[in-house]
C-alpha cells in the first residue's frame, strides 16, 4: 500500500481503519518508548493487534485510541500493547553453552576479583519471558558450581511484558518448556500438578527478584547498578543501531568492573559498541567491561 492508503478492519459500517501514516507514527512512537522497530513484514500482525485495543478500549477509531496511548498518564494501555507486540519464545536450557560458560569460566573470573567470602555476585537476566533462563541459571549454580555457598548470590530478571513476569513468579511450565531438562532436576525442583504441568519450588520462586523493565526509558535502570554478569539474549536484534548503542551504554553502566556480558548467538557487541572487550573462553564469546575503575 502506498501512504494514506486505508486498512480496514472488516467490511460494511462500523469498520475500523488505520492508514499507512498512522501506522508510521505508531510505529514511531512504540519506537521511541521502547527502542523496538517493527519490520515491515510484521505490520500486518501489528495492525491487528491494535484493531483488537482499539475494540476493547470502545475508542471511536484508530485516531481517538492514538491519543489515549499518548496522554494517558498510568501507561496501563501502552503497556497491554508492549505485551502484545513482544515474542516469548523459550525453554528451560536453552543456549545452554552460555550457563556452560558462565559455570566454567566467568564465575571463576568474577569470583577471583571478590575481596572475601560471603561478598555479594549479582547476575541480571534481561529479558527473561515466563523464566525459564533465570531458573535454568539458578538451578545450573546450585547443581554445578562449588563455590555456590561461598557467596551471597542474587538473581534479578527483568522484562518489559507485565503479563510473563506474572506467569514467571508462578513458575508453572508444561513439557514443552521442560523437553530439556534433566529428569532429576525436575523432580527435585518442580512439583507435579494435577493438570499435568510442573511448578518451580516455593524456595527457589521465592530466591528470584521479578521487575517490570524497559531498558531503553533511563528511569527504569538507573538502580541497576554492580551487576557481575548480564544475559541479554535475542533481544537487540529487534533494536535498530541506535538503540542498540544506547542499549550497550546503560548496560555499561550497570556492570560492575570486569562484568561480563552474554548476547544471544547472532548479536556481536563489537559491532554495537567499543565499551566492552570480546572474551573467548572454551564454550562461549562473551563481552567483559574493563577490570579498572575509570
């Protein structure tokens, strides 16, 4: 379609209709608020989903629905709409050569910089969906690390969609999300339910700190601060350059001196950022602050 084009969202009266400019500039805004660009190809399922708000919201037309997302002062209906538009895919272990490489060699790296037992080591998963990854990092350090109890270990994980945050503090997961988990890490960290899913154990939900974040909006992560390891995982491809340096910079900001940082397998900090050092260890490239205090 060509701008100013019309789409409608069913034929006859009462249909409602967006055209290619409106949707530019929504598309510019959920930029702006988020640092999420939509391709082109997903404009279709973005119109849809917000046909769907403009319905519930009982806005006259798309213009009207505009308007309350920008001058609604809560950010309730912004965030409904961040919920829609954000994809949840994952699995307990999944990428599991980064958790190898966070066992095998960050944490030795990281633990070697503390100044005496009993010294605090925060990670932050971000994004982490329904959970599977900070609960997958949890279980991997309880099982596989020797120096789990030498250290006041903290495991922050952060989203931007309100509504997995809520399934992840329920820590409820069906066999699809658990294919690759050992069977003796299921039976010792999860309870059978009756309706044939698995519940994370109340001690290991409760060890978990869930907050609502969006990592481009400064308000949100100017508190997260002395971080030794960050998983940000298949995220910034879903950023255009910008955002993704601005994305590298608070992230800078947040790690400690010689914390690391863990991208998904088709993200490169290098070609995002000169603030970190590339690190090969045996089972993963990760991204390392400097150790020195500038």
């Amino acid at each position: 379609m060509t701008e100013g084009q019309q789409t409608n969202s069913a034929s006859g009266e009462g249909a409602i209709i967006i055209t290619d400019d409106d949707l530019e500039k929504f598309c510019e805004f959920l930029y702006r608020k988020t640092g999420i660009r939509i391709e082109s190809k997903k404009r279709y399922f973005l119109e849809r989903r917000l046909i769907e708000r403009v319905g519930v919201m009982k806005c006259a037309n798309f213009r009207d629905y505009f308007s309350l997302l920008h001058f609604e002062d809560a950010g309730r209906e912004l965030q409904q709409v961040v919920n829609l538009m954000t994809i949840n895919e994952t699995y307990f272990f999944r990428e599991m050569y980064q958790i190898d490489c966070l066992i095998n060699s960050i944490l030795a790296d990281v633990s070697r910089r503390k100044r005496r037992q009993g010294d605090r080591l925060k990670i932050w998963s971000v994004p982490c969906s329904t959970g599977e990854e900070p609960y997958s990092i949890a279980i991997s350090l309880l099982e596989r690390w020797p120096l789990v109890d030498d250290f006041e270990i903290e495991i922050h994980d952060s989203d931007i969609d309100s509504s997995v945050l809520e399934r992840a503090k329920v820590g409820v997961y069906d066999e699809r999300a658990l294919h690759l988990l050992p069977m003796m890490y299921r039976q010792k960290y999860f309870t059978p339910r009756s309706d044939g899913n698995w519940q994370i154990i109340s001690d290991l939900r409760g060890s978990i700190d869930f907050t609502l974040v969006n990592i481009s909006n400064l308000s949100h992560t100017w508190q997260y601060r002395d971080f030794d390891v960050i998983f940000c995982r298949n995220l910034l491809i879903y950023f255009d350059d910008v955002s993704r340096r601005q994305a590298a910079e608070m992230f800078y900001e947040a790690l400690s001196p010689g914390g690391f940082i863990c991208l998904g397998h088709s993200e490169s900090m290098s070609r995002m950022s000169s603030l970190f050092v590339p690190r090969k260890f045996a089972d993963a490239m990760v991204y390392q602050k400097s150790p020195q205090r500038l």
